[in-house]
C-alpha cells in the first residue's frame, strides 16, 4: 500500500510541475505576463498591405511568447495575396519578426491573375502594374510552355515590332500576338517550327503591302497561310496657314473684301 501512495505522490509531484508548463505552452495562461509587444516586418513590400498583414497575425500573437505558434502564422501570412514567402520567428522578450518575400511579377496570366518571376501564379484583383507587362493565358499546366513560346517569339520578332503576348486556348490551339495588336494562329501542331518559318518572312510581306496592317496570319496550313489585311487610317491633314494682310502691303476696301470672302467660305 506505501508502494502504492508513494507512485501516487510522484505522480502528483510531476503534475503540479508540468502542468504550469503545458498551461504557458498552450497559452492557457501567461499570454498577459509574456505579451508580444513589438512586429516586426523584414523586407522590400510595395504590394502587399500592411494593414491586413497586422491584422492577421494579431490574433495568433495574443498567445504570448511561448504558446504562439509560428508555423500557423507562416501559413496565414504565406496565404496573404502578393506573399511569396515568409518565414515567422520571435525574439525575447516581446519581438515577433515576420520576413516577407514578395512576388515580382513577369506577366499577366487571362483575366485576373499575374505570373511570377519565379513561375507561380497568385491574384491580381486590385492590383496596380506596369502596363507594359506581357499578356500570356492558357492551362494551369503549360505555365512553361507558354512563357516559352512567347520568349521564342519575342527574339524572332524582334525585328518586326515585338510581341504583347502568347497563349493556348482551350481547345489546345497556340497563338501569339505582335505588338501591333496583330494576331498570329500557330495551331495545335508544331507550332515553333511554324513560327520559325514565319518569322523571316514577316518584314518583306509587311513592305510588300504599304499603306496596310497585317491583323491576322493563320499558319495552320501544310504548305502556306492565310493573311489578312487592313488599310492603315491616313494622317489628318493640316489645316493651310492663314495670311494677315499688313496695312502697308493692302488698302483698307483689301482689307474689308478679305474679310468678307473668309466669312463666306
């Protein structure tokens, strides 16, 4: 029975000194003791807000020191649109330091999302960005395709205006289209090579066709494409210089008859 008591008291013992431990650990108790004070914010940010950054971490920092729990925040802060990495520490006594990597975008990918210098693809509602920014769009899948047709394309026709973008479209047809607005059909097949045949070509059909635009060239024929053409809008033309008539060079009856036919046309 003292064996008993004895495993029983020691049992108790290493209750009454774990238990605080687990009730600090878990913050049941000691967020008050132990707050974090301070948040700080490491890295080069122009997208991502400060605001909504403050407020997501907020509630996970009212743990305390020793119960928050970083890996939750990473990942709150990591789903954060513009975050392309963070990683979350804390510092004695009351720091808690959120480095955040932003991503640097390379292209606009469809209707409302931008692609990553890195390849990844994130959200871009609201979102203020170059306008330069190349236009590409296609399956989730053939991010890398796309982005390299378009790099082809754009040291292909370096020399014929550049290109704005590249993409498939959901019937798996490839297609690029020129700085101009031009539009380039590759087709499913092949469509590098199409390009690279194309692409000689694309000055000496433009000067044989002064005065006009290329809107569209389908390349999916096997010996040959199709072109179509539009009249390039003429220069507004300039208004003829007005003559004064200076008093030494015209009579005043000149000068009131000048007046008078100008009024008339």
């Amino acid at each position: 029975m003292s064996a008993m008591l004895r495993l029983l008291a020691w049992i108790l013992a290493v209750a009454l000194v774990a238990l605080p431990v687990v009730a600090v650990v878990n913050g049941w108790v000691g967020g008050a003791q132990w707050p974090l004070r301070t948040l700080r914010v490491q890295g080069d940010l122009q997208q991502v807000d400060q605001a909504r950054l403050r407020a997501t971490v907020l509630p996970y920092a009212k743990k305390g020191f020793f119960a928050v729990e970083l890996d939750r925040i990473q990942s709150a802060v990591g789903a954060l649109p513009w975050v392309e990495r963070a990683e979350v520490r804390k510092h004695w006594p009351d720091v808690l330091e959120v480095r955040i990597s932003e991503h640097r975008p390379f292209a606009r990918w469809g209707r409302d999302r931008l692609l990553s210098e890195h390849g990844k693809l994130f959200s871009a509602a609201g979102a203020q960005v170059r306008a330069d920014l190349p236009q590409l769009d296609g399956p989730d899948t053939q991010v890398a395709d796309v982005v390299a047709l378009y790099n082809q394309a754009r040291e292909r026709l370096a020399n014929a205006g550049g290109v704005r973008g590249a993409g498939m479209d959901k019937r798996g047809s490839w297609s690029i289209t020129l700085s101009d607005g031009t539009e380039v059909v590759l087709g499913r097949n092949d469509p590098e090579q199409r390009l690279e045949r194309f692409a000689p070509l694309l000055p000496r059909l433009a000067a044989q066709h002064p005065g006009q635009r290329l809107v569209r060239a389908d390349l999916r024929y096997t010996n040959g494409f199709s072109l179509s053409w539009a009249a390039l809008p003429k220069p507004a033309a300039l208004p003829a210089p007005m003559q004064e008539a200076t008093p030494s060079q015209s009579s005043p009856a000149s000068r009131a008859g000048s007046e008078t036919r100008q009024a008339n046309t």
